[in-house]
C-alpha cells in the first residue's frame, strides 16, 4: 500500500527522492513495529477495524513524504498534502466504530489508533512550524514528551479514564493542522488557530496528569511496631483475666494493658510488657 501511495506521488505530487526515502523508511518502521506488537499479542492477523487503521497509517506515511518533500526544497501540491491528511483524520472516526461493530475491539487496536493520531499530528506540526513558528511543534511533541516523562514517573503510566473531552481536544488538533496547512486562512488567524490548538492541548495533558496524580497509590510503610487485634474484644475481655476469671475480674492492671495493646495505645515503657504475649497480637 504504501509503496503504491508513494508511486502515485512521485508521479503526480513532484515528491523527491528526500521524500521517497522517508516515505519508505515510515512503511519499513511501520512494518517492524506492528509485526513485533501482534506477535507479543499473540495476534497473526488484522481485523477490519486493524486494516482501516493500516491504511490511516499509510496516509500518514504518504504525508509525511510530501513534508518531507517540502522542507528539502522541493514544490508540494498543498492539495495533495491536505488530501491525505483529511482522509485521514476522517477515518480516524471510522475504525474504532468498525470495532465496535464487529467485536473486534482489543488492546493493540486502541494503541495502534492512538500511535497512528499522534504521528499525523507531529508530521503536520513540522510542516506548519515552516510558516507559523517553531512553537507549533509542542503540538506534534508533547504526546512523545508524556511517554518519555512516563519512564521517569511510573505513575504516568496508570490507565486513563474515557474522556469525550479528552477525544475532542485530539480531534481538534488535526482539524486545526489541516486548515493552517491549507493555506485558507490569513496568517494571523493560522497563528490564532495554531495556538488554540496548543492551548486546549496543554488544557488536556495538565488535566489527565493532575488525575493521574490523584489516583496514585504510593506503597504506605507500616511500622514493625503496628499491632492488631486478632479476636473479638469480648475474646480479649475474656483472656484478660487471670486464673480463668471472667472479664472484669481479674487483675486490673493486665486487663487496662490488654485493651491498650489492642488499640495500639501501649505506653512506650509498658509496650514491651505486651508484646510478650503473642496470642494477643499479630504484627504488621
């Protein structure tokens, strides 16, 4: 597919050798990177909702040979680029319902979907940073600077709740990117729109990180000296006697020391004294 793609643009869209070359590095990459993930997934073929996402890699292949293209001096058809991308970014709505309808929906699909949006979005940053500025690609960077924090902060890591905002920030950013490229709008209104883009973008990242931060659960250390009761505190009543008398008969001192120990309230100069007997606790 991509080979085919790239053929139809070396003939018709001036793409150059430069072009060509990275049009053809992304499908080998491609290849390597998904034929390793189906074999750890025990996967040997892509479903239809897999192919639809394939192609919508493709495309991103075949953009990303016209950027390509276009930053090595050669002289891009803007149509051709937009083309690509809108479709897309169209089909982008098409494979997680093609999943969903056919049952198809697994773990290496939503990822293989999300690596693929996150491509088109740094390959369409690089191409509108030529015109608007450099800062555009915080848009196309920042996916790869989570991922990257993540090895830091392991707690980055922790799945996401499913966010309809979070799905229409994403979506925003390649529509956004799609129109700057066209070339329809004037040159401050592309800035404007650019750092829209960025803004709800910042607004989302900070917004997943502030929850993933709150959901966090840290290893709580326990003191070795962490006691519990083991039995019913009428067990313990019943114990705290001596000679076999029943609860409230015996000696005051040891029963004022059993229910201290059991609350985690011994004195430290009498918690020794408790902890001799260990039927009446056990440590953390």
């Amino acid at each position: 597919m991509q080979v085919v793609l790239l053929a139809v643009l070396w003939a018709d869209a001036g793409l150059n050798p430069a072009g060509l070359l990275a049009g053809i590095t992304c499908a080998v990459i491609l290849s390597a990177l998904l034929t390793r993930s189906m074999r750890r997934s025990g996967i040997h073929a892509l479903g239809p909702a897999g192919l639809v996402t394939l192609a919508r890699a493709e495309l991103a292949g075949g953009v990303t040979a016209l950027v390509t293209t276009g930053l090595t001096g050669g002289d891009v058809p803007v149509s051709y680029l937009v083309a690509l991308a809108a479709v897309g970014l169209i089909l982008d709505g098409v494979d997680g319902h093609v999943a969903r309808r056919t049952g198809t929906v697994s773990d290496l699909g939503a990822r293989f979907d999300m690596e693929t949006d996150a491509f088109l979005i740094l390959v369409l940053s690089v191409h509108v940073a030529a015109s608007t500025g450099a800062w555009v690609l915080a848009i196309g960077a920042m996916r790869y600077v989570f991922v990257a924090a993540a090895w830091a902060a392991p707690w980055l890591r922790a799945p996401l709740r499913p966010s309809f905002a979070r799905k229409t920030v994403a979506a925003l950013q390649g529509v956004i990117l799609v129109i700057v490229s066209a070339g329809v709008a004037p040159p401050p209104v592309a800035t404007g729109l650019a750092g829209l883009a960025l803004a709800s973008l910042v607004w989302s990242f900070g917004r997943d990180i502030a929850s993933l931060w709150r959901d966090r659960q840290p290893a709580r250390p326990r003191s070795h000296r962490e006691v519990r009761p083991t039995m019913p505190m009428a067990d313990v009543d019943q114990r705290a006697g001596t000679g076999g008398e029943p609860a409230g008969t015996g000696s005051a001192e040891v029963d004022q020391r059993v229910r201290a120990t059991v609350t985690g309230s011994v004195p430290a100069w009498d918690r020794s004294g408790a902890l001799d007997e260990p039927w009446l606790v056990r440590s953390g």
